[in-house]
C-alpha cells in the first residue's frame, strides 16, 4: 500500500477508498522490526480481535514496537522513494549491460520491485540466485570485493529483487556489478 502511495503520489487513503478491509505491515518496506494494523468495519476488526486471542496472539509492551511503526510511518515516504530510486537505478544498469543473459522492462519497474527476465537455457533463474549468492575467489581476485546478493527464483524465466530500508545506493552499486560479473561468467 504505502509503495504503491509513494510511487504514484497519492494519499493510500485514495488507493483503499474503496476497500472494506485494509492490512498495512509495519516491517517491510517501513522498516519497524514487527508489528501490523487492520482496518476495517468496526465488527470485522472486533471478530479479527477476538481470533487473534482465541490463536494465542497477543502482546506485553506492544508500545516499544508502536514507537518503530511510527517512526516508519512519519519517514515513509523518503524512505520508499530511496528505494523506488534505486530500485530503477539497479533496472537501469541491467539494461545497460545488454546481455543476452538478463533483461528488465523499465516500464514495469515503478516501486521497490525488479523483474529480471532470463534468456536461454543457461542459467536458469534458481542458478542464477545461486550464482549472485556465492562469492567465488575468482571474483574475490578480479573485483577485490566479496559480494553476495539475494534475489528469488519468481518463475521458470524472471527472478525478483526487492530493496528495502537497509539497501543502499552504495548496496545497489555492487550489485549491479556483481550481476554484471556473474553475466559475463555464465557466457564464457
């Protein structure tokens, strides 16, 4: 809710208008370490309630956690804007590359989230990840950097990437170097 918000310059207010319900986690993309809020009709959120208690959920000291979800609130929105940013910076440096291993729709990338597209048969998406994940001492020796870099296997020809509050501009640097690293590998 609160990247799709940022991303397209609106209230969420104006994105869940038309919702009966809204959940909003707090330790995505605003960074508190737990914690969600529901919204909804007074007896939806009254039986959500009495669920919660009836599975065991309930919390002490919910306060401390309430603190790190406001703050996450109040800096939301440069938050996600730094990582929409870098997010296209990472989509633009794939197409940079032009490899004939990986691309990305530029056009798709508007919030937080990259789809990489693979090509051909080698590597397959799940090999990739692996490949970005592993730090080889051939890298170590060419790059004089040890990085590794998650990214999911999303379906038979695209991984995912994601960032977040602990991705910075530097982070998204030396990932885009480490994929370009892994591409020119997988084509020697």
């Amino acid at each position: 809710l609160m990247n799709a918000a940022v991303a397209q310059d609106v209230e969420p207010a104006r994105i869940t208008q038309h919702c009966d319900s809204v959940s909003l986690c707090f330790s995505k993309g605003l960074g508190a370490p737990a914690g969600a809020v529901l919204a909804g009709r007074r007896e939806f959120v009254a039986e959500a309630w009495r669920v919660r208690k009836l599975l065991g959920g309930g919390m002490r000291q919910a306060g401390v956690l309430a603190a790190a979800a406001r703050v996450g609130l109040e800096h939301a929105e440069a938050t996600l804007r730094r990582d929409h940013d870098n997010a296209r910076r990472f989509a633009e440096g794939i197409q940079e590359l032009n490899s004939p291993l990986c691309s990305v729709d530029l056009a798709s990338v508007e919030t937080n989230i990259v789809m990489v597209s693979i090509r051909g048969g080698w590597p397959s998406p799940a090999e990739l990840c692996e490949h970005l994940r592993a730090v080889s001492e051939e890298e170590l020796a060419e790059t004089g950097q040890a990085v590794s870099v998650l990214l999911f296997p999303w379906s038979a020809r695209t991984v995912r990437a994601v960032w977040h509050r602990d991705v910075s501009a530097r982070d998204t640097e030396l990932a885009k170097n480490k994929l370009e690293f892994v591409a020119r590998k997988c084509q020697e």
